[in-house]
C-alpha cells in the first residue's frame, strides 16, 4: 500500500540528530524534495542522547510512529552515540510488541549528511508501515474516553 492509497494520515516523529540527519533533512529541502506532511522532525544532539522514556511518552501522548535518524555507524560525532541509540531502539521496540502496540512504529536508520533521496525515502517507508497499521491504539482509547465525559 502507497502512501497515497492510506485512508489516514499517520503522525509521525523524526527524532534527527543534529549532525548528518539533520543536514540530510536540510538538503532535501533545499532540493525542494517532498516528504509527507504528518512527519514531524525534532532534533536531538544525538541519537545517543534519546533516552526510553522520550521515545514512550511520546507513544503515550498518541504519536503513531517513531523514526529516530542517526549518522552513519561508525560516524556519530559523539563516537558511539548511535550505537547505543540502535541497542536501546531494539529493546523498545520489544516493549511495543509485549504491549501490544506493535514494534514496526519505531524504527531506527543511519544515513550521511549527503544522503537527501534516503532521508526522504524513509519518510515515506515510515508513513506507509505505520499507515498500514493503523492508529495509535493509545490515541484511539483516549478519544473514545474523551467522547464519552462530554
Ligand atoms: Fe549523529 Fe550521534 S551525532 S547519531
């Protein structure tokens, strides 16, 4: 299924670096490259620097998916800051699949600050994963619980 064919449009994070995925995301729009509008990017120092409790608050507050965008293994400014981002991504992404949220809403990708199409490429893969499936079930029991006080 293509973005284009999604009856939804998902919110997503880009929780990017401020090295090589912040300079990828600024070259794609120098380019005037298009990436869905659902896509929200917020900076991090590093990826390194994201701790578990941002990536699940954010869960908690309703977002539908997670991309968090890092330098390339072996480049993090902060040695080996993506590294860790990439061993912690996989444990959280363990926890979404015992809670039933589903792993697939985050997901963890390297790039160089070169690297416009890529960056803009896996905003879209996002969009389509997260978009197929569905929204944050979180998001979804709180607008019912919301409706249900008025
Ligand atoms: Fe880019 Fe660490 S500075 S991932």
């Amino acid at each position: 299924m293509t973005q284009r064919e999604l009856p939804w449009e998902p919110e997503i994070i880009a929780f990017c670096c401020n090295y090589c995925a912040h300079s990828a995301a600024a070259l794609a729009g120098l380019k005037r490259m298009q990436y869905p509008s659902g896509i929200r990017i917020v900076s991090t120092p590093c990826t390194g620097k994201l701790e578990m409790e941002h990536i699940l608050e954010a869960f908690e507050k309703g977002v539908d998916g997670i991309l968090i965008v890092g330098c390339l293994e072996g480049d993090c400014h902060f040695v080996d800051g993506n590294l860790r981002a990439r061993k912690r991504t996989d444990r959280i992404r363990s926890i979404l699949d015992e809670i039933g949220l589903g792993a697939e809403r985050l997901q963890m990708v390297n790039l160089t600050d070169t690297m416009a199409s890529a960056f803009v490429q896996y905003m879209q893969e996002a969009v389509t994963t997260v978009g197929t499936l569905g929204p944050n079930p979180l998001k979804v029991s709180e607008n019912k619980e919301s409706a249900g006080k008025s």
